[in-house]
C-alpha cells in the first residue's frame, strides 16, 4: 500500500476557502463515480425535507428541517453511496474467496455496490453463499438458544439505525437476557454521555439552533465541522457575519475554521469571497485540553477577583451559583491552589494566550461551548467535559438563551439510539418500565461494551456477536486482537447496507444480511413506513425514503429484527413482532410507553419539524443526587502513559491522534484525498510539526514505521506512512483511521467511560524498513 500510494499520491497545500465550488465539484464526482441514475439523483432535493429523508450522515440538525434546500458535501457523498446502480450480488461472491477479498483496501469494498442478498459463510470454498431469509433467521436461532448463557452474546448498534429499529433491538435482546450491547457511542462521545451526568444531571446537550443566533461567543474545542458536520459551517458564517466571536481550539488548525464559502450564497460563490470564521486559534497538545480549560477557569476566578477590588462588575454570575449549583467553593480553592506553570506545561498554550482567551471568555454575555472527538478521545476526558462544565456554571452559561453546552455527535442517530435504550448500563428506572409495559423481567447486570465485547471474545466468554449496521472490525481499536476476538465467535452476523471489512473477518459460522437504506421506500403491506431519528440538539424527525429499493429481496432493519426475534424467541412473552414490521406507528406508541418525554409520539412527529425532547438542564432543571448543577474537581495527572513513555524516550515520542479525512465518514471510505489538508490519492501519512522532523534527522517525504509505546509486552506497528510537515504542536502527530488503530492499545480506554483513547497515544517513528 505504501508504494502504491508513494507512486499516485501528492501533498499540494490547499489554498482556497472551504465548501464553494471545490465542493459543488466533488459533488459532481461522487454521484458520477457512483453512477447515481437520474431518478435516485432527485432523491438529493428531498434530502432533509417534510416530505423526504433524512440525512444519513451525520447528527447535525437543519432549521424546521424543512425550512430551505440545504445539502452538504458530505450528505451527497453518503446519498451517493446509498443510491449507487453498482451491486454485490451471490455472483459476486461466487466469483472471490473471502481470503482474495481480505487483500482489498476498504476503499475497494465499500466500491464495490449494494447488498442484495441474505448470504451465508461456507467454510469448505472460503466463499459467501446464498441462503433464504428464513434459513438464516434460524441458524441465529438455534446458536443464540444453544448458548449456555445470554450473556454469551453480544448485539452491537451503529448510530445510524432508526429510534424504532433500536428500540426494537433492545427489546429483543434484553428478553433474550442481556444487556451486552456496544455500541457506537462507547467509541466517541461516551465521556459526554458520563461526564454531564454528574455536573448538569443529563448526557446531552443544552441549546438548538437558535441558540446560536443569539451567542455572542463560540468556544469551538476538538472539531473539524467542514469534514465531519459541514452544515455547522453555514451557522457559523452566520454568526461571525453577525459580528459573533468564534475561537476554534484544536491541535490541528483546519481550514473550516479559517475561511468558508457557502454553496447556499451565490454571491459569495460567483465573487468567489468567503467568510471568516475564527478570530483565534489556539492550539492544544494532545490530552492537554483538561489542563487548558481549568486554566481558564483560573484565570476567570482571577479576573473576578480583580473586578472586585476596583469595583467594576463580577464576572463569577454568583446569583446562578447560588441558586443553581452545588461545590463552587471546593472548586474555586482548588483552581486556586493550582500551579501555572503545571497548567501551562500541560495544556501546551502559552499564558498570554491562555489569558487572551479567558478574557473573551469572560466579555461574552451568551456563550455556546461546542466539542466533538478531539475532546472525548482521552484518558482524562469525562474529567475534560466535567471541567468545561464548571467553565460554563461559574458564569451561568448553561439553561439562557444563546449559551449553553453543544456536543456535535457523529453518526446521524447515535443519540437517538442511546435514548431509545440501547445502553449497556440501563437505569433501573428505565427497567422498572419495560417491566411494567411489556410483561418480562429485564436482565439487572450491567452488560459490556465495545472495548469489554472485545476482550470476552478474545477470551471465548461472548460466542456470538450481532452487529446492526456499521464496520465494527475496523471502527474498534487493537485491530490484530480484535479481528483474532471476530474469528474466535461460533457466529458473526451483520446487518449491513454495503461490503466491508468486518463481514470478511468472521466467526466460524457467518451471515450478512442485506437492508434497506434511509433513502429507500420501505412499504409494509403496500403501505410506506417513516422511520425516526434524534440529532444532535435533540430534535426528533420522521423519514421516508423515495428511492426504489436496490433489490426487491432486500428487509428492512425493523424486519430483520422483528424476524430474528420471533425465530429466536418464539411465543415467549408475546411480544408483538410480527404487527411492529407491519406497522412503525405501533413501535413508536410503545417507545411512549416507555419514556415520557415522547408522548404523542405519532402526532408530534408528523409535524413539519418534528419535535424536541425536554433536556432537563436547558430549562435549569438539574437531575443530579443533590438536586443542583454541580461543580466536580479534578487534578491534573502527571503519571500517566504519557508521561511515563516520555520520561523513557524524550523528546522523541510523539503523541499521535487518529482522525478521518474529507474524504471519509467514519470508516467508510469515500476517495483517497483529503484537500483541505492538500492530501491527494493518499492516506498513510503523518501529520507533524516541521521541528519535530529536523529533530529526528528526517524530511517532509521520508516514508516513516509508527510504534506504541506500551507497557503490556505487546507489539503494535503500522508500517508505511509518509511525513507531511504541518501546523501541529511539537510533539504532537496526526494520522488517519482506520489505518492507524492497530497502535491504540485494547486497554487504553478513558477513566469513567471506556471510550478508546485514540486521540492520544504515545508512539515512536522510525525510518520504514526496507520492503
């Protein structure tokens, strides 16, 4: 791979703005290359309409839904992938072994087209087979009641299935007896997820959108919008249009953030102008966020401080503290017992600007906080969101017009997914209520997630693994273990829309089950059926699909799950499968059953817009163990990983992120190039600071092997990645995924959450060896 790409690929720095009409041509190129038919092409013009479907792409949310024609790069490229002519039909795999498959690049794959039919692994050709839909319904059957305990299983949930097909799902599977369910949300936003419970009462953000017509300040920490949610872009130009401050804080500084010309704006686009966007940059290193945020609230403590002895106003809000938070005082002697030059070493930004940002922190009257991976990605970063929660308390910023917390989620409906109960650490209160609604006793014992999944597999305690939708081999860290865990199952089965890496490394007995996509018409007896989904800021739409399906044998994931239920469970508890695949509306009547906040579900829905769930502490409501927001404490470590591979190696190790490019959602790869960050027909390269290159005696060129550097005896490499000299710390390296997650060690996984720290792993370079 690495001489193929040192043969094709180029690094030329990107000049332009982002979006404009480099976008609009890679629009182009992505429905051509996929050979999106003309009728599918129009499906794009009912993309986040009444009347259409909704994006499968990312979580960010639109105005009213409804409200204008608005659609991105990225939401082209996943309609395209969804609306391709190209098939894998059994003549496909009658035509590869799984082994010729497996020397394939995921860019190859996920090329290759549609699913069209239910196929089953036989051993004996090393090839995938056609089998009937009830054929396979009941080997699940058969292995899952064949297992000596529930809780050798495991249901894994990507978040781009619907409310109604997860809620299925957890219903399913908790009757079946576990809550073994890893999910996407344990890989990216679990620290959000755990950390605000404990400072705001609930894992979820405070504001919508119209929210940030009102902030008069935007701290925007560990995100790259023009990539991964590029509609944030068009808020942000018009808030910084509107005279908005907007400080991005990342490691990397990326183009999204520094200039954007909207495909919405013709005269920005036949004028060839852009907007602004950030007016600071700071740059973090990595795991250096936890120290850079309480320095500011250091700072601010010490700004309020000199308010009071000239007299001026306070800029602590002392009358939101009183009457809304708990343990300011704890915090505010421990802010003042910390060292400066500790939270400067740490944090990795200097004290002028540390105090540059804290004064714009503290002139801002409506202050929206919003984060995405580069924050959730660590070993300290539920103590990170907790800290940035204290932040925003200490002036009141959270539960007032134009403030708030914002976590900007990846996949179009891993909010929803969690909501809707997929939750391996269920609150006996939700259990309380399944039981009284559907009759059964709901398993008790927390279950395991991604990173547990992995290592009960790998130990032969977990037998079969049940993925809904995504590419879990390769979205998980450790890869080599990981696969190894895969192969070791009884049976791996995937509901999937597309090929990919994961339905190749499988269990001894393996199915893939083909779905419908969102933007496919789903009819149930001849009737179309919407599906739902929360984003971000917790708005709730309905979808329907206008497309024709890819084949006709093809199942919804409502009625891959309802079937697979019913084979597995028969007439225990006489759970309603076979009416819930006929008709979503009964599914959505028992999410309401359920939760509260979804009543008149049906209703509500149909509504152009849908509707918002109550976010408990954006109306000041706080649904913690004291009652009131509170401020929690944390110290600044310095005996972790981290620290003790530099104490070895100097200045040496490198500290590496993983992060997708602009050409990729999640593991799915969409092109080679990265343009933004002037990467073309690549992908193993290595982001780093020019300094860092001259101190290792290399070049911007040299092709470079990457090392973890770990204390478990255990030897992770990634070999073949080409130096690219760019604006980072010292220090500091980035590098794509899922290329680079055989170096993020099983084990390091964030305190409190269990996420993988792929945002900082300590590694070393070394000249490539010769191949």
């Amino acid at each position: 791979m690495a001489e193929q790409e040192e043969k094709t690929g180029h690094i030329a720095p990107y000049q332009h703005a982002a979006a404009g009409w480099g976008a609009l041509k890679y629009v182009a190129i992505n429905l051509f290359k996929e050979r999106v038919s003309g009728v599918n092409y129009k499906s794009l013009f009912a993309q986040n309409q009444p009347d259409g479907f909704d994006c499968p792409g990312c979580a960010w949310p639109d105005r009213e839904h409804s409200s204008t024609f608005e659609f991105c790069e990225n939401g082209v490229k996943a309609v395209a992938a969804e609306s391709t002519s190209k098939r894998v039909t059994p003549d496909f795999f009658a035509a590869h072994t799984v082994a010729e498959l497996l020397q394939q690049s995921d860019y190859e794959l996920e090329q290759h087209g549609r699913l069209t039919h239910p196929m089953v692994y036989d051993p004996a050709s090393d090839k995938y087979a056609p089998i009937a839909w009830d054929d396979a319904f009941r080997l699940i059957a058969d292995e899952l009641n064949a297992l000596d305990d529930p809780n050798q299983a495991a249901f894994y949930t990507s978040g781009r299935a619907s409310n109604e097909a997860a809620f299925l799902y957890q219903l399913f599977v908790r009757a079946f007896g576990t809550n073994n369910f890893p999910d996407c949300s344990n890989m990216c936003h679990e620290a959000t997820s755990r950390g605000l419970p404990g400072t705001v009462g609930i894992g979820k953000g405070t504001v919508t959108l119209d929210d940030f017509e009102h902030a008069d300040t935007l701290l925007i920490f560990g995100q790259n919008p023009a990539t991964n949610h590029p509609r944030m872009l068009g808020e942000l130009r018009e808030c910084a249009r509107r005279g908005a401050t907007i400080v991005s804080i990342n490691p990397l500084r990326e183009r999204g953030l520094e200039r954007f010309t909207s495909p919405q704006h013709p005269l920005e686009m036949l004028t060839m102008s852009s907007t602004p966007i950030s007016s600071l940059f700071v740059q973090p290193k990595l795991s250096g966020d936890l120290a850079l945020i309480k320095a500011l609230a250091k700072r601010l403590l010490e700004l309020d401080d000199r308010a009071v002895l000239i007299g001026t106003k306070r800029l602590i809000d002392l009358d939101f503290i009183a009457q809304h938070t708990t343990g300011f005082q704890e915090f505010a002697r421990d802010l003042r017992a910390e060292k400066w030059p500790l939270l400067v070493a740490e944090s990795g930004v200097s004290r002028e600007q540390i105090d540059q940002l804290a004064e714009i922190y503290a002139r801002g009257e409506r202050v929206i906080a919003t984060w995405g991976m580069g924050l959730t990605q660590h070993r300290n970063s539920v103590a990170t969101i907790q800290m940035l929660s204290n932040l925003m308390l200490m002036r009141g910023n959270i539960g007032r017009q134009g403030a708030g917390l914002c976590p900007v989620r990846g996949h179009s409906n891993v909010q929803g997914d969690r909501t809707v109960g997929i939750e391996e650490q269920p609150t006996t209160a939700f259990l309380d209520r399944m039981e009284r609604v559907f009759g059964f006793v709901p398993p008790r014992q927390h279950g395991l997630d991604v990173v547990a999944t992995i290592g009960a597999m790998a130990e032969g305690k977990v037998k079969v693994f049940v993925g809904l939708g995504g590419n879990f081999a390769m979205a998980t860290p450790d890869t080599p273990l990981t696969f190894k865990a895969l192969q070791s199952c009884v049976l791996t089965v995937h509901v999937a829309t597309k090929l990919n890496r994961s339905h190749l490394i499988h269990g001894r007995k393996a199915l893939i089950l083909p779905t419908l996509g969102r933007t496919e018409i789903d009819a149930q007896n001849g009737v179309p059926q919407g599906v739902t989904v929360e984003d971000s800021m917790s708005m709730v739409h309905i979808s329907f699909g206008l497309n024709k399906p890819a084949a006709p044998d093809l199942l919804s994931e409502i009625a891959i799950v309802s079937r697979m239920a019913q084979a597995t469970l028969g007439e225990r508890h006489q759970l309603k499968w076979k009416a819930y695949r006929n008709d979503y509306a009964l599914i959505r009547d028992d999410i309401e059953k359920v939760f509260d906040d979804f009543y008149d579900y049906n209703a509500r829905v149909a509504r152009p817009g849908g509707f918002h769930l109550k976010v408990a502490s954006r109306e000041r409501e706080w649904h913690t163990t004291s009652g009131k927001a509170q401020f929690v404490t944390h110290g600044i470590e310095l005996d972790t990983p981290i620290h003790r591979a530099r104490a070895r190696h100097g200045e040496k190790l490198m500290v590496m992120m993983t992060t997708r490019s602009h050409d990729q959602y999640n593991t799915t790869i969409y092109a080679m190039d990265d343009r933004y960050r002037g990467v073309f027909g690549m992908r193993r390269v290595i982001f780093i600071n020019q300094a860092d290159i001259d101190m290792l005696g290399m070049k911007a060129g040299d092709w470079v092997d990457v090392q973890s550097v770990w204390d478990d005896g255990i030897e992770r490499r990634a070999a073949g990645f080409i130096l690219v000299a760019y604006d980072i710390p010292r220090g500091c390296i980035g590098a794509y995924y899922p290329e680079t997650n055989p170096l993020v060690p099983l084990a390091s996984v964030a305190d409190g959450a269990g996420t993988p720290t792929s945002k900082s792993i300590p590694v070393l370079l070394t000249a490539a060896a010769a191949s």
